[in-house]
C-alpha cells in the first residue's frame, strides 16, 4: 500500500505543482497586459475629464451610461445590455453658503448640503450651536437641542491601520445625525467632514431622514475639518456664537436610468455567473474617480486583459456597472431582483469601490470551503505585492445578492488616502495614479481567473 | 525522555508565546503613538516649506542642520552632535531652456541640468540629435554622433512590480551618459527623465564625467517625458530637426557641512551601535519632501516613539541624518571613517531613502542566521498590513558600513508614485500623506525595538 500511496502523493503533488507553474504563467500574463497594454486609464480619463460628476438621475450619468456601453461593445462580448433602474434624483441647487458669527465677526465656512438633505428656508437659518460627539449624547441634552444647530464632531479615529474602520465608526454622524437631531426639535445639523485629515474640504454623502414624518425634515450640511476645529474652539470661548446655513437642494421625482453589463457565454459553464463590477454614479462635487470611476474602469480592464492574452472563461462572465450606489442602492437591488427572476446562479461576485490606489488584497464573503481554498492561492499573489486575504465586506452593490454558496470579494486597495478625496471636490483625476490603478484591475483579472478556472 | 522533551517544549513555547504577547502590546503602542502623538509631519512642514530645498553645500542644507540638531536636542538624547563632512556643491544658476526647431518651427521644452553637470557656452548649443536606446547603442553609432547632441531615450520598464527596478534599469543613461557620448565627440546629452508616468516634469539627478578629462566634459540635461515623446515623434518625421540647449551651472569649490547626530547611549550593550536615518540634503528642484524629507523626520520620530512609550533602549542608539547622499554620498562615507577610526561596534543600520509612502516591509542585507531570526517576527507586522521581507539593497548612507556580522535594513514603502516625484520639481509637502508618513515612522520603530530587545 505505501507505494502506491506514495505514488498517488507523487501525481497529486505534481499535477499541483503544474496547475501552480501554469497559473503562474497566467497570472504574469494578466499582470504584463494590465502595466503595458490597459485601457482603463484613458477610459477613467474620458469618464472624469470628458463627463465628470455622475450624481444618479444627471445628465452625466446618462452620458456615462452611453460611453460605457459603447466601451464595453467593443471588447468582445456576447452581448452588451442596460438594465432599467428607477433612481431618486437629487440636486443641491446654489451653493450653500456658512458662516460662524463670533460676536459682530463673520468667518465663512466652506460648506455642502448632504445628499438627501431639505434646504434651508430662504434666507437660511442662524441659531446658536450645540456640539456632540455623537447621536448618543443628544437624548442627554434633550430639551437643550431645541432651536438649536447641532454639530457633530467625532472625528474619525486617527488609530485605526485600515481607514475603512474609521469611516464605519463615524459615519452615523452624518447618515443619522439630522433624523435623529431632529426628534429633539434641533433645527439643522452640520457634521465634521468624514476625512481623517485636516483641510478646507467638505465632504458630503448619503442622510437619511428615515420614517419620520416630513414636516420634522431638517438640512443636514457638512464642513470641513478645518471648520469643524475652528468652530469648536470658537464654541469654547463663546457658547453663544451664531451659525449660519443656507442651502437649496431639492429631491425630485425618480427618473429612469441604467445598469450597464456585458456578457460573455461559459464555454463550460454558462449557467453559472461570476459579476465583476464597479459603479457608474458618483457624487456631484467632483467627477468621482476614485469613487468609483476607478472600480468601474478597472472591471471594464478585467475583460480587457482576458481579451489580450486570449483566456476565454469557462463560467458565464458579466461586468456590470452599477447605478445609484451612492445614494440608494438601486442598481445592486434591481440586478438581484432580475437575477432572481430569471432564476440566475450566480457563483462568484467581486466589486471595486475603495479607490484606484495600490491594491493590497481583498475581502472575502464566503464560507470556510471557498475561502480555504482561495488563501492556496496567496503565494500565487505575492510577486505582486498582494498579501492581504480576510473575511470582511465586499460590497454595496453585490451586497444584495444572495445566490447559494457564492463567494463575494471586494477588492481591498491601500486605503490611507481614501478618505482624502472620498465625496469631495478634490476626487479628481489627478489623484489617480496610472500604474495602482493597473495593479488592482490586474490583481480583480488574477482572481477572477482563478476562480474560474479552479 | 518523551515527557521531558515535551515539558521542555512547553516552557519554551509558554516563553516564547509571553514574549510574542509582550512584542504585540509594544508594537501597538508604537503604532499608536505614531498615528496620534507624532511630530514627523510638522517637522517635515517646517524643512519642507519653511527651508525648502536642500542642496550640499547651499544655504539651506546649513539651516536644516540647524533646524533637526535643535529638535533632536527636544528629544531625550544623551547627546546631539555634527559630524564635519566636506561636501561638493553645484548650482544650477539661471533657469536652463531648451526647444526643438523643427524647420522654422520652435518648440519649447521642459528642462533641467543634470547635477555635476558643466554649461553650455553662453549662447547655447543647436545641434542635430540622434535618439539612442541605451549606452550600448553609442559604440555601433561611433562617428555619427560626432557634432550631435545625444538623445537618451529608453524608458522605465512598466513591467516590473517594483519601481525602484526599473529605475535601476535606466539610470545608467542619466548617470554614465555624457561620459560615454563625449568620447565619440558628442556636443551635449538630453536624457528622458526617470519617470514611470507621461508629465511636464524635467527630473534632475547626479550624473558623472568619470576619470575623463576635464577638456571633454559635455553639458548634460534631463527633459520631461513628454517632451521626450514629443522629439521622438518629431525626429521620425525630420531626422535633421535642430535642439537648442542652454544652461548655466557650475560646480564650485568643496564646502563644509555637516552629518546630524543623536545618541541615547545603551542600557545594557552601550558599546553596540545601532543606527536609523535618511538623508538631510535634497536636489534643488523642490524641497524634497519624499526625498528624502519624509526619511529623515521619521527616522527622528523613531526616538520621539521610544520617548513616548518609555523604551530606553539595550543598545546605543544613534539617529543619523546624512549629508550629501545625492551628488557625492560624502556623509555616509564620512560616518564610517570616524566608526573605524573610533573603533565602533555597529549592530544594526537603517535607512529611510524610498519616500513617504504606505509602508510594505523592508529590504534586508543580513546573513541567512540573522535574516531567519528576523522572518520569525513577520507575524507581528500583519496587522498593520506590512508584509514584504526580502533581502535587497538597503540604503545608499548605510553602504559604507561595514562591522563584523552588521544587518542593514531598507524601508520599503509603496513603490508606485515615487518617481513621479523623484528629483523634480513637483517633490513637494503637499506629495506627502500624513498617515503614510507615521505609518512608516512607526514600522521603523518597530523594527529598532524588535532588533534592540532580542
């Protein structure tokens, strides 16, 4: 018996050996095509410099609609489709004007509504300012917060190594904040920007007024780190200083957009799905390169390396461009509600919407099964620099799908500049680095290769 | 005897698990301490936009000695001393310009004299160019380069994962260039810039005549990488296109600078020397905060740590900011001569010379025993994602070092931006990201207590 086990051992070990020096091959292929012949720079060009902002129902984000389709057209899928999507629409109209009111001292303040948000009444509201450090004290200050603006200032943790982990335990803030405040008849809120550094930047985002009754809706603004300092210091010599708010944002009726998928047939396994995805919305203050051109170019860049080095997958591939992540989630709820209808399995979902910085691994949403078998794949990764394999969240907009036993990842770039740019003016093109953006839709092709393929 | 290995295996995993346990809390007050109670970043402020540039030899390299002695001497040391360094000093003068002329057409480029680099005649030289991929290619040319301006024109190879190879292979033509082209009789020599990314920035650098003599020098200039693509086009169309180059600089006589020095003399080993520095001077385009700026503050903060934590270190300690490692490497030099002259005992050196980037892991010069002690701690550093210990090149101050049985170490930060900045014009404060900074401060410090205590 123990020859032939050893000789079984010695066909597994070098049928593994195989499979291993050939996805080295590949994976070196993937990489090469991605850092010498991508396309994903030049389309986040075209989608930040030509377009710009995509904020849900904009013209923009038709535009991009449009350009993305006729890009993914010419990479050789089966078939390149939309998905109707319903999107809230939300404009901010002029832009808002703050000011702290130090005594007869007026210090302007720069400001912006946050997504979601009511305006101020005409002439803007001014009122006196209490500050928190988070939605927990407001039951404390109770009749206290009346008439009031209420400003949170719990800035995100500086001790955190992964930023993402800051921004989870501050977001409520702004999210909940003006619901919240609102129950204690506060009259508006302006949240510290969500930013681990200090600069003139407003950073706004999604608010959410939840199930109160509209008549209690307040505005709810950001402002920026340095603002947030300020006003608290200020706050601190004199209690009584006034703000000052005025901003015009409107929510409109939805209006139709779309999802944007190609499709490329399994040679083996048609029936089963894998998605690669970014999405196409941004918000309005800038044109959203890193969040999330970046992910949607670099999922643009997964089919485009496959078509370079000539790999045809062997399960049904889609990269789908989502809409609305922003501010709703429209987009990742509609393509599970077809999926479903259709009866679609889906076996593997990745997505890309941390930002075109270097990537440093991924995410994982999968059971021990899956996700034993992937960390074999780790040294596999480390000529390129990717280290990191954890379980973690993958994704907003392939959160809502619930296939069985799917594996879902998120790619996971060095996250310390994130929040630099996250929802602000400065979310640029110039903040993207060629080469990290190559290296993530290199690292999404390694992957979803070896998924496929295994 | 099975029991008794067994009990024995026990007590030396118990030990070894106290000490893991012991390393782990440590290495979390560094990284805490780094990430909320640092001074590197306001000190890079201050060298950066409040003394700028610091080329050997210039004004400001003088200042920025007094500036880090006199915040060393806030930090603890049992002593603050200079170490005198006769450095070279080179000025560029008035601004160089450059265009091609193209037929009647003029075209002007941006351009830089390369460092240690003669002028051109006070009107410049016009002269036809021939592009060359690389030194080898000047020996097959021979006589046609006579009377021409030699074009350096092979690029950084995208391929590789790592910057800094590709920077190895291509800096011979900025470094050795107008040495070889001026044996074949050639008028002047332009190279593309060492940049991985297509910009406007002419990217500076030593270059050297060698032992040639003086009567050959040529004058030698970098020029963007752009604009490298622009007279590469332009040439295939007009092989005969003039290039006109003018620039004024000058290399004067050796002048008198300085190395900066803190020592904390050892607790239990004061005769063994560990070191960790960068390097005080920079080119003179910019205030070099990635190069090398963001080294020498963090090498600082690595005692601002020890001090915060309350680590006195086992052995002797010195921080050490060289002079002179861009155009000469005197400071390096100079510190090993006075370590043999003293008859110093150096344990450990590590250098900070990559940039300010997202910190990966280190570059080892180690023997295999030492090395193997070292990928023992690998565990330690995972939750701060770093992850890359390999042997390589550790730094270009620490080269001369040379005791018995001496690690060196180099960090390695993210690798993907810093050409885009080295040695040019835009190697500015604003480049730098505050977290990425302490990040790297504090994976330096770890590495120092690690070495220290074991």
């Amino acid at each position: 018996m123990r020859k032939i086990v050893f000789l079984t051992a010695l066909i597994f070990t070098g049928f593994t050996l195989f499979a291993q020096t050939n996805d080295e091959q590949t994976l070196k292929q993937i990489y090469k095509s991605s850092l010498t012949n991508s396309k994903c720079y030049s389309w986040l060009d075209y989608l930040s410099n030509s377009i710009g902002s995509r904020l849900s129902g904009s013209e923009n984000a038709q535009k991009a609609v449009q350009y993305t389709k006729a890009q993914l057209e010419t990479l050789g899928f089966d078939r390149v489709f939309l998905q109707d999507v319903m999107v809230p629409k939300w404009v901010r109209g002029v832009k808002e004007s703050a000011y702290i009111l130090d005594n007869k001292i007026k210090i302007n303040i720069p400001v912006c509504a946050l997504g979601g948000s009511i305006a101020t009444p005409k002439n803007g509201i001014t009122a006196e300012v209490i500050e928190v450090n988070g939605i927990k004290e407001l039951e404390a200050l109770g009749e206290k917060l009346k008439g009031k603006i209420v400003f949170f200032n719990r800035p995100m943790d500086p001790e955190n190594i992964e930023a993402f982990n800051s921004y989870s335990g501050c977001v409520d803030q702004r999210y909940n904040g003006a619901k919240e405040a609102s129950k204690y008849g506060a009259l508006a809120t302006i949240v510290r920007s969500m930013n681990l550094r200090l600069d003139d930047f407003p950073h706004t985002g999604a608010q959410s007024y939840g199930d109160i009754p509209k008549s209690q809706y307040i505005p709810a603004a950001a402002f920026s780190t340095n603002a947030a300092e300020l006003l608290s210091k200020t706050l601190k010599v004199n209690p009584h200083l006034k703000f000052y708010l005025k901003q015009s944002c409107q929510q409109m009726e939805d209006v139709l957009s779309y999802n944007v998928i190609g499709e490329i047939k399994g040679t083996e396994h048609p029936e089963n799905i894998m998605v690669v995805g970014g999405h196409l919305d941004s918000w309005d203050l800038a044109d959203g390169s890193q969040d999330d051109g970046a992910g949607v170019v670099q999922s643009m860049e997964v089919m485009n390396i496959f078509k370079n080095i000539g790999y045809k997958p062997k399960n049904t591939l889609r990269v789908v461009l989502f809409m609305n992540e922003e501010n709703g989630g429209r987009g990742g709820k509609k393509y599970e509600e077809l999926a479903k209808t259709n009866n679609e399995t889906h076996i593997f979902a990745l997505e890309s919407d941390s930002g075109g910085f270097s990537p440093r691994g991924f995410d994982f949403e999968s059971d021990d099964v899956n996700f034993n078998k992937i960390l074999t794949w780790k040294n596999l990764f480390e000529p390129y620099l990717i280290h990191s394999f954890v379980k973690g969240h993958s994704g907003s907009d392939i959160e809502p799908l619930t296939s069985k036993s799917i594996v879902k990842a998120g790619l996971k770039p060095d996250s310390q500049r994130y929040f630099d740019y996250h929802h602000a003016a400065n979310d640029k093109f110039d903040a993207i680095n060629k080469r990290e953006l190559e290296l993530g839709a290199a690292t999404m092709a390694a992957l979803m290769y070896l998924i496929d393929k295994n």
